[in-house]
C-alpha cells in the first residue's frame, strides 16, 4: 500500500505491517537513470567472458543467502517457504546458465557472400528498465536482469510495492558481487514512478512482467520513444485431460500446477478441460488432491499453501467465486475465507462452469480451478484457444504422438505434453495475444534487447594497387 510519500509492505499471513519506504522522486529516478547511462559506457566495453564472471559472482551470492532471501519473499507476499527457496536455487541456475552460454549466443556470427567478410554482431542497447511483479520477486528480476547485463547493458529494476524489501535484497546482492556503481540499481515508487522511467530518455528499452492492463500502459509510453520492449503479461493456461490419460497421477499433477504459489502465477493451469469419458474419476480424484493441500504459515515447511499476496486479490476471488457459484457452479471442493488473520482462501474446484462467469472470462490469480467438460479432443483444443491468452499450456495423454500432434493446435508460447507448464532457462519462454510480446530466457531472450547489426566489408586494396 502507498500513500504520496510512503510505501508500505504488509505481510499477507498476518496482516500487519513489515516496513515503510520513501517514495523516490522523478528527479531522483533520473538521476539513476543518468547514472545507468554513464555506467553503460564502461560496462559494454567489457568482454563476455568478463561480464560473465560478474555473474557467476552473483550466483554464488544467492546461494550463499538463499535462506536469507526466501524468508524475504514469504514475509512480503506469502508464498510457502519452501517454494521460496526453489525460487532463489532457480535464480543461480538462470546465473549459471548464461555464464556458461552467452558467448555462444552472442558471438559474430559469419555470413558466407561475396565480400571478403560478412558477419552479425550483436551488441547491446544501452539501459533497459525492468517492470517487475510480486508473484516471485526474485526469479522475475533474475529472468529479465541476468541476460540483460550479461549482453552489456545495464538494468533498472521498478519492483512491484508489494516487495520492496526484496528488491533492495536483490539490488544488495549485485552490490556484494562486486558489479561496477551503477550496472544495477532499483528504483522506489508506484506506478508513477514506472511511467517516469520508461519515459526518461536515459532508457532504451523496457522488460515488463504483469497484468495485461499494465503491459499495454507501458507499451504505450515506450513507443513514444520508440523503445524495445518485451512484455509478458496475463495466462490462463489450459490443462487438457484426454481420457487416455494416466488420472492418478493427471489429478496430482493437476492440483500442484494449479496451487504453485497459491495459484498466484502467469503459468499456473487455471482451466481444467476434460473429456468427457475420463471427467467423472478425474474430477473426483482432483477435488481429493486439492483437498489433500496444507493451507498455514507459509514459514511452516510443511505448509503447501500459503495466504493471497494482497487482500484486493483475496477480495477479486472472492467475488469470482462467488459469481460462480450464483451462475450455477457447483463447488467440490473450498469456497470459502480462512477465518482469522491474514488473506486465507480454501483451495477450490468448480464444476459446471460456463463463459458467463468470471472465473471463465477474468484470470484467476488464486487458489481457485474451474472444470469445462468436453465431447473430445477437438472441443478440447477449441476450447482451450478460446481464450485472450496465450501463454502456456498442458496436454495430458498416454499416447505421444497424439500429444505432440495436439501441441501444434494449441495458440499458446509454451506447450507441454504430460508436464507442468514452467520456465527453463534453456527454452524461450513468452506468449501470444494478450499473454504478451517477445521472449525470455535462452538465446532468444539475451538477443531481444541487443542490436543485431549486419557488417559487410569488401576489401579493395588490391584494386588500389593495380591502379
């Protein structure tokens, strides 16, 4: 929460109030930005294999204080312990890899023509601002920092006021890696304070990671500049249940990729597509393993799920909730607050559901999963591309070819077949339509904010001699 001069950091297991932080102003945040503009200068001069030292520095610091920083991120916005400190061991595996990769994704690369050399090279932009959520306050910084500096840009981090803690954590962490002045640097603010950086003109691109709502506002304000930018936006993932699946496993799998984060992810399955043949056991099943999930103190490592990260989220699926069950939705499972303190809500499965409600129409960003029962596999993919989104998906089958083949139907940037959707460093992560622009992670992340410039020389000198 922020007031004209505070924000304040609440912590959403027991509602009270962790710390207070000064609001930055607009000259403050242009001065970083001039800062980020003056170091760029002598960062992007280093060699690859240099700036990748600094990250494997940096890895080494996160390992070294993953517990430090996971309590960080369950304080702040409420995730289980244990998948904090995942999120940290996942945040030195992105480190490691593009250490150990950048300078074969950004290498020349050579061009065979008719001159003497033809080459692309790919060179960094200048200073990239980073919009970043508060659903994984680490990974996402991670995610977009990381190949960003590493291609010899500097970054400025904009971090959700939800976890302002956990940004200066982060911002602490590249400082005792021993990264030059200035390379990364956080600003603090609310949303104004995000306009005014995309809007400074010591920023050349800009990595946002958040609702869609606020990837098109800043879209907006970057095109005025005509800045690059990479926005990964809203999901509401597809889990298409074929009725050759394996349903004891399926419905396990299928309560973890929907209750990850307390169903607080862009990634997470949030409509559960069913054939018909195989909806009466799988239903059951899921509802049995929903049920089955530990809701407390997220510091408790037995915890599974923990609080909603903010209690306008808790009120939003509340409300869809309730909308669902007005419309005829039948509950199997939850429905309903978690007396006491905090921003609890009962993880929930919703049968005989239909596009009139919102927990169809909206995403949900929380504990709650809707059923949709379908004829066959072609209802199932129309079903799963009739949606805004297109981020990832999940298809559920013990026939191969069959998944793969359905794979390609889906309008989604990731597809997995018998996997919970997630990112790997080693695969482009990003989506279609309203789930965004561009892509993260691999070679294709680290070359969306450089210059992929085409070098052409024709040697004469030996014509110049002859004359």
């Amino acid at each position: 929460m922020s007031n004209n001069s505070k924000i304040q950091t609440i912590n959403p297991a027991t509602g009270k109030i962790i710390s207070s932080y000064d609001i930055m102003s607009i000259d403050q945040i242009e001065r970083i930005a001039q800062n980020a503009r003056n170091a760029f200068e002598k960062w992007k001069k280093l060699e690859i294999l240099e700036r990748s030292d600094y990250i494997r520095k940096l890895a080494k610091i996160l390992s070294k204080n993953k517990e430090r920083y996971a309590k960080m991120v369950t304080e702040e916005m409420g995730k289980p312990i244990t998948q904090s400190i995942a999120e940290i061991e996942k945040c030195v595996l992105v480190c490691e890899y593009y250490s150990e990769n950048a300078e074969s994704f950004l290498g020349d690369e050579l061009v065979p023509t008719e001159f003497r050399k033809s080459f692309i090279s790919f060179e960094p932009l200048g200073v990239v601002a980073g919009i970043m959520p508060w659903n994984f306050p680490f990974w996402q910084v991670m995610r977009y920092a990381v190949p960003t500096l590493i291609a010899g840009n500097t970054a400025i981090l904009k971090h959700s006021s939800v976890c302002i803690g956990s940004a200066l954590q982060i911002q602490a962490a590249f400082v005792e890696s021993g990264f030059p002045e200035n390379v990364f640097q956080c600003i603090i603010g609310d949303y104004k304070a995000g306009e005014a950086l995309v809007q400074s003109d010591n920023i050349d691109a800009v990595s946002v990671t958040g609702s869609v709502s606020t990837g098109k506002r800043v879209a907006e304000l970057a095109a005025r500049g005509l800045k690059k930018c990479v926005l990964e936006l809203g999901g509401s993932d597809p889990f298409i249940v074929l009725e050759d699946a394996d349903l004891n496993q399926t419905a396990h799998l299928a309560s973890q990729s929907r209750l990850l984060n307390t169903g607080q992810s862009c990634i997470a399955a949030k409509r559960f597509i069913v054939v018909k043949e195989a909806a009466d056991k799988f239903s059951k099943l899921f509802a049995q393993n929903v049920q089955s999930e530990v809701v407390g103190d997220p510091l408790n490592f037995k915890t599974t799920v923990g609080p909603l990260a903010r209690e306008s989220q808790l009120q939003t699926l509340v409300n869809q909730v309730e909308d669902a069950k007005s419309k005829a939705g039948k509950i199997l499972t939850g429905g309903k607050i978690f007396a006491g303190d905090g921003y609890f809500y009962e993880p929930t499965v919703i049968s005989n559901v239909n596009h009139k409600m919102l927990i169809l129409s909206e995403e949900v960003f929380g504990p709650a999963a809707p059923l949709i029962i379908v004829d066959n596999e072609i209802d199932a993919i129309w079903e799963a591309n009739n949606s805004e989104f297109g981020l990832g998906a999940s298809i559920w089958t013990s026939n191969f070819e069959r998944g793969l083949r359905l794979a390609r139907e889906i309008q989604s940037g990731v597809v997995r077949v018998n996997e919970m959707v997630r990112s790997d460093p080693r695969l482009p992560f990003g989506g279609i339509k309203s789930s965004g622009i561009g892509r993260e992670l691999s070679q294709f992340g680290i070359r969306e904010f450089v210059n992929v410039k085409s070098i052409i020389a024709k040697d004469i000198s030996h014509k110049l001699l002859v004359e």
